[in-house]
C-alpha cells in the first residue's frame, strides 16, 4: 500500500535528496511549482535556477518562437525543456558528476476573470535516473476544474510537485506514478494527456499509459496517433471537420474498413465540409474493453486492438463517456466546425433506446437536444441481424413509438444519414465471429479481415493466436 504524502512532504523530501539537482522553468500562473520547493526549507539542495517570461517577445528570445502563435502548447514546453537541460548538463556536468539532474518546465493558462478560459496547461520535465545517463522526458496535459484562478494556480503547484516526486520515487511503477499524480487534487484537475519516454521506459508502450489514464480516471478520453505515440486534441483538432467512428474492433475486419473508408467519403464530400480540414480518430468505447460486471479491461486485448488499428494508419480514441453528450463536450472544447460521428444501425438503435427509456419523465427532447447538437450528425452504417437476411439502416431503425416523430425529424434535418455506397459483401462478416475462430485456432477467418490485420494477427499471436492444442498417440 502506498503512503500518501502531502505536498509539502514530498517537496521537503526532494530537497533533502542530494543525488537530485535542477532548474524550473514556467510561463504563466505565477511560479508556483517551484514555491513549493523555496517555502518547504532545503531548496538550494535542489534548485539550481528558478525563472517565469511572462513578456511573448522576451520568451521568444530564450526559446524561440511559435509559428501558430499560441504559447500554452505542446512544443513550447518541448522547446523550453530543451533549453533549459542543455544549460544544466553544459555548466554543471563537470561539477556535478554525481547527480541526476532534472528540468522542469509548465506553460499554463489559468482562468481569467470573463471565464472566456477555462484553464488548462502543459507540464513537463526531462530527468536522469543514474548520473551521466541519458535523461527520459514526462509530459502531460492538464485541464483545470476549479472556477477560481487563484485555485487553478494552487493546483499546477501540486501537481508539479506530484509529476516531480512521481518521475524519482514511482517510475519502477507507472500505475502508481500515474495515480499519485492526483495526490490532494481528486475532483480538481484532469489530466487527459501523458508521454513517459526515454531510456528507462522503452519498455512501455505508450499506448498503455492512454488505457491507464482512464482505468485510473485521470481522463475519460485519450488519444494516440497511427505511430502510437499520445496525441492531444488541442495540437491537432483545433477547427477541423472530426469523423469519429465507434466499435469494439476486436479485431478490425472488412466490415469496420469499409464502414471507415465509405462514411469518410461522404462526408468529406457534404458540400459545407472542408476537405483539407478533415481528420478522421477510431473510437474504442470502454466498456467494450471490459468483461460484463467488471470495471478492469484486459490490457492484452486492448493493445491487440490498438496494434491493428494503428497498423491500418488510423489514430486511436479511447472514451469513457456515459452519453455521447460527454464527448461532444470535451470537443467543444477544441472547437470542432462539426463533429460526425459513426455508428453500426444496431448500435444506433441501442443509443436511441437507452435515450428514450431513461428519459420517460417529461425530458426525452432536452436528452435528444443535446445528443443532436447543431453540429453533431450521425452516420450509420447498414447491419444484418445474425441468423437473418434483413438489412437494418438508420432509416428503418425500429424505433419506439413514442420518439419516431422524432427520428424522422432528425432524419430530415440530416442528422442522421445513412452511408450510401459500400460492399453489400461486407455485412456477412461479424467480428464477434471472427474473433471466436482466431482464438479456437480455426481456418478461414483471414479473408474476413484485412491482409495487413490477418499478417499481424499470425505474427504476433494477436487475440490468442495461435490455439494450443495437444495431439494424443494412441
């Protein structure tokens, strides 16, 4: 069981280490990391330099500028980090030669007095684990919850603190160092973004620590790129058209690419869509992560998944969001020009029952005000009930009497559009079924799949495969 220390107890006990040297570095919401450090006693055991460029033109002549002219981003703390360990290791390496030197930096945006913003912030540091090594980087991204600045400026400063002590006394553990990132915040930050690498975590997949974030609710959404590596909405969706197309994917088959390739088509396609502002994610819902009754997902099954989908060129999204209302909110945030999101028919149908059935006390059209939102449209792709020969659409979706008047409002009104083009041969292939011959080890589920998905699948032993079966001489 781990001892939770309070903040200031994990500074004091950072000062007294003399193997940890280092500098900070932060851009807004005043210094308040390295306050922490000065007030606890002992900081010159640990502080080789403190320093805040609050003036754009005076940080730009330290880091250097920013091309799309907004400093509370991704590569102004990698720019920052950057410089601020080059001078470590160039004037103190000889003279120290027994330390691990770290640099801290943050850039953060606290909310201001209009409530215009909300609050967020990039946090990093670049640290050795054994004098003279080479250093790991640790960065995340952080949403402030308190509507108080001078709370939100509190906050950064325990959680610079917890990202310290977390990256020296718990990187042997990354579950633990993610959750006492939240030590004394729980309820005021979330942190929906996080890349641990260097050569003491080459063992860890990046892709893990975004299944992480949200088992240990950190976030209810993260991100990571066909690389793998994590992404953050606000370097790379701020005013795109967004596609988001939802499934389990285990494992990706015919039908969820040509379910992708086709809803992509057209919707880039609508005439007020901009096509070179366009990005398409994957979406792998939680729940369908976790065995029923169970709140704890197979990482295995997870990183399978994840593997394929990454392998076909797609980013990833992985939500914990108990109404697609959550989602579009964590959007707005980036504001998206228009979300399109994509669902199987069946799957459709089980939103829009769920929506009407918790919703029988006078607020069915507030629900479905806010899950059709003016810029949320839903595209849905045809299914075949098994067993039968039936084609369920978003058009013919069977559903109940009291909300089809308006259903057939929101098909009207295009917020609900059937994909029109694909391959009708694609609606015999069940991924459920496909996922069952994979792990019994039986043949022909490989032209259900795509090639580059049935090659990976074999190579390396995805989902179970191959199954071991024992043979007996009688």
């Amino acid at each position: 069981m781990r001892q939770r220390l309070e903040t200031e107890q994990k500074a004091l006990e950072i000062n007294l280490d003399e193997s940890i040297y280092g500098t900070f570095a932060e851009i807004g919401a005043g210094q308040e990391v390295a306050r922490y450090f000065f007030q606890v006693g002992g900081a010159a055991g640990t502080i080789a330099k403190t320093m805040s460029a609050y003036d754009k033109v005076y940080s730009d002549k330290i880091y250097g500028p920013e091309e799309s002219g907004r400093y509370v981003c991704e590569s102004r703390l990698y720019k920052m980090l950057d410089h601020e360990y080059e001078l470590m290791e160039s004037r103190l390496q000889q003279e120290r030669p027994n330390t691990n030197f770290f640099a801290f930096a943050d850039t953060v945006s606290a909310i201001n007095f209009q409530r215009t913003i909300k609050g967020n912030g990039w946090l990093g540091i670049r640290f050795q684990l054994s004098p003279g090594g080479r250093p790991n980087d640790l960065v995340l991204h952080a949403r402030m919850l308190d509507n108080d600045n001078n709370l939100q400026q509190q906050a950064i400063g325990i959680l610079g603190v917890n990202l310290i002590y977390a990256c020296f006394r718990y990187h042997q553990d990354p579950d633990t160092l993610l959750q006492s990132l939240l030590d004394g915040l729980h309820g005021r930050v979330k942190i929906d973004m996080i890349r641990l690498t260097g050569p003491d975590f080459e063992y860890l997949d990046s892709r893990l620590l975004s299944l992480k974030l949200i088992r240990h609710g950190l976030t209810n959404v993260a991100m990571f790129g066909a690389d793998g590596q994590s992404l953050h909405a606000s370097e790379f969706l701020y005013k795109k058209f967004l596609m988001v197309v939802r499934a389990a994917f285990q494992p990706p088959t015919r039908y969820h690419t040509e379910m992708i390739t086709q809803a992509y088509l057209q919707y880039r396609n609508e005439a007020e869509v901009d096509k070179k502002r366009t990005y398409l994610l994957t979406e792998i819902p939680w729940e369908s992560l976790c065995e029923p009754n169970s709140d704890k997902p197979d990482e295995k099954d997870f990183l399978d998944r994840a593997m394929l989908l990454n392998t076909l060129g797609y980013s990833v999204m992985l939500t914990r969001c108990q109404e697609m209302q959550d989602l579009t909110d964590y959007l707005d945030d980036y504001k998206i020009q228009q979300l399109a999101l994509v669902l199987e028919a069946r799957n459709l149908l089980e939103v829009i029952n769920e929506k009407y059935y918790h919703h029988l006390d006078g607020q069915l059209i507030a629900a479905f005000g806010k899950m059709f939102a003016n810029k949320v449209r839903y595209y849905t792709f045809p299914t075949l009930q098994e067993g039968s020969a039936e084609l369920m659409t978003g058009s013919n979706l069977p559903v109940p009497e009291g909300v089809r008047f308006l259903y057939k409002h929101l098909i009207e009104n295009r917020q609900i559009n059937d994909i029109q083009d694909f391959d009708t041969g694609v609606l015999e292939i069940f991924s459920q079924q496909v996922f069952e011959q994979i792990r019994k080890g039986e043949k022909g589920w490989e032209t259900h799949v795509p090639p580059k998905v049935a090659k990976l699948i074999k190579e390396s032993c995805l989902f179970g495969y191959p199954t071991e079966t024992l043979e007996f001489d009688y």
